[in-house]
C-alpha cells in the first residue's frame, strides 16, 4: 500500500448520473469527483476530495490542496499556480 500511496496523486471517480433534462431516462457515465492522495494512516490509503460534480449540475470545491503532498505539489507548480488551482470551482 505505501507504493501505491508513494506513487499514486489523483483518484478519478466516475458514476452514473441522470441528466437533468425533462422525460430522460437514460443515465450517462460522467466524472463525479476529483480526489488526492493525501497519505498512509493505518495501512489505508487517505483520500481527500478536492471537487465534487453536485446535484445542481455544477462542480463545487470541497476540499483543499493543503493535503496534496508535496512530489504533487511540485508537478503542479510546473504547469500552474497551485493556490489558485481551485479558485474557479468556488461557489
């Protein structure tokens, strides 16, 4: 489990979801939510959502980027500011 934590950043949930659309019945298959990797406790991996796809059909932020280790940290600040990341994702 520590390599899998050691190695491992984002975690990508995907779920079925009815579109909000009057008389759909079909359901879609669509990202849910953004988590990280945030450590080992107890031989669990700890996730820490970042973002969440809501029932009003928006993201929202729910997390921070406080528990992004730092080896994520870093590959962020390559292509981005990390403290602005989440900012669009605010309600």
């Amino acid at each position: 489990m520590s390599e899998v934590v050691s190695t491992v950043d984002l975690v990508l949930h995907a779920g079925f979801v009815r579109p909000s659309v009057a008389g759909a019945d079909a359901r879609v298959r669509r990202l849910t939510s953004v988590s990280v990797v945030a450590g080992l406790d107890d031989g669990r991996a700890v996730v820490r959502e970042l973002v969440s796809f809501g029932g009003d059909g928006r993201w929202h932020r729910v997390g921070s980027l406080e528990a992004v280790p730092e080896r994520a940290h870093s590959k962020l600040a390559a292509v981005c500011d990390p403290s602005r990341l989440l900012d669009g994702f605010d309600a």
